[in-house]
C-alpha cells in the first residue's frame, strides 16, 4: 500500500493543472457524516490503474491523505473481498471506487462484476466511509478488443450509482476518444491520463 500526504509539492501539481488548463469545476457535494472515519482520509481502491500516479496527484489537489490499494491484475471481486480490511485499516472519510477493466479483459460476467461493486458500495456506506464510483477509462490499440466489454461495464456502472445513490465520476466519458492520454498498451493512462482521473475526481472535493 501506498500512502501519499499533501506537501509542497501540491504547489507543482496546482501549476500543472493551470498549464494543463484543467478546472474541478467546485462540484462537492459528498457530504461531511462520515461517522467515526477520518475526513481527511481517502481510500483509492482498484486496479493497476489506480496503482499509477493519480492518487498522489490527487492529495496535492485536495489536501487529504491518500492511501493508494491500486492491484495489478485485480478484478470487482477482488475488491470486494479486500475492503473490509481497507475499511478497518484506514478508516476513511471517503473511498474511490475503479475497478472493471480485469474484468472486461477476462471476460467476467457482467452480473458479477455488477454485484461485486455493489458489494463495495454497501461496505462502505456500512462503514459511513462516503464512496464514489467510476466508469471505466476507454481501451485502445492492443486493448482495443476488449472496448466494447469496457463500454457494457461502465454502462452498467453508471445505472448502479443511480440505483444506490452513489456519486458517478464519468471518467469513460472524461476521456473520450484522446487516445494521446494512454500509454502504448492502450490500457494504462500516462501522467497526463492519471492527471485527468486526479482532476475528475478533486471536482468532487
């Protein structure tokens, strides 16, 4: 696990962030009950996309400690079975949900991907750490096979955060079509990537 505090280098992040022309828009909006947990904590759960450089570009953005639970490989259920544990461990205010794209790749069942985040989703508000779901980022060049899965799962993603109530962060549509945001694989986001998930994700702070 990684653990990333706001710093000076937040200073380097927010230049960035001009220079890249990006705007959190000041959405909010989550909420401050976050019962016994930390409200200054964020859990980032997911997989080696999460494990990449967005979380700590996040903390400069929002001044909050994230804890990055990224997994190379790791699937919804996955997930799903290690959240009680981050949960337990952190005790965070809130929690960033982006898991599905192993999923998408292995070709799990969508009702099992589905559940498996509900699952998620549930553990969290039993804890009164605040989640927020996303879509997940679009898939090209050698990864393009499997773009259609994505599209399903994030739409499926999206009626799960209508149906229980959860903040949606729309990264599958943040993205588009730029495939200059990806590494060569055509899966993973570069530093500019990671820097649009951060910056998607800080409009909700």
């Amino acid at each position: 696990m990684q653990i990333i505090r706001f710093a000076l280098g937040a200073i380097g992040t927010a230049v960035a962030l001009v220079l890249a022309g990006c705007d959190h828009g000041g959405g909010g909006g989550l909420g401050t009950d976050v019962g016994n947990n930390d409200p200054n904590v964020v859990a980032a759960v997911g997989d080696s996309i999460t494990a990449g450089s967005y979380p700590s570009q996040l903390a400069g953005m929002i001044h909050k400690t994230v804890h990055n639970h990224g997994a190379g490989g790791a699937t919804a259920g996955d997930g799903a079975g290690r959240i009680g544990g981050v949960l337990a461990e952190d005790k965070p205010g809130y929690v960033l949900i982006l898991y599905g794209a192993n999923d998408a790749i292995t070709g799990e069942d969508p009702d099992n991907t589905v559940a498996a985040l509900s699952a998620i989703i549930g553990a969290c508000k039993a804890n009164k750490s605040i989640p927020v779901i996303a879509t997940l980022t679009p898939m090209h060049t050698e990864h393009a096979i499997y773009a259609g899965r994505a599209a399903r799962i994030s739409e499926r993603i999206r009626t799960l955060a209508d149906q229980t109530g959860t903040a949606l962060c729309d990264l599958e549509k943040e993205f588009g079509d730029n495939e200059s945001l990806f590494q060569s694989d055509g899966l993973h986001p570069n530093s500019q990537g990671d820097m649009v998930i951060a910056d998607s994700f800080a409009a909700f702070f």
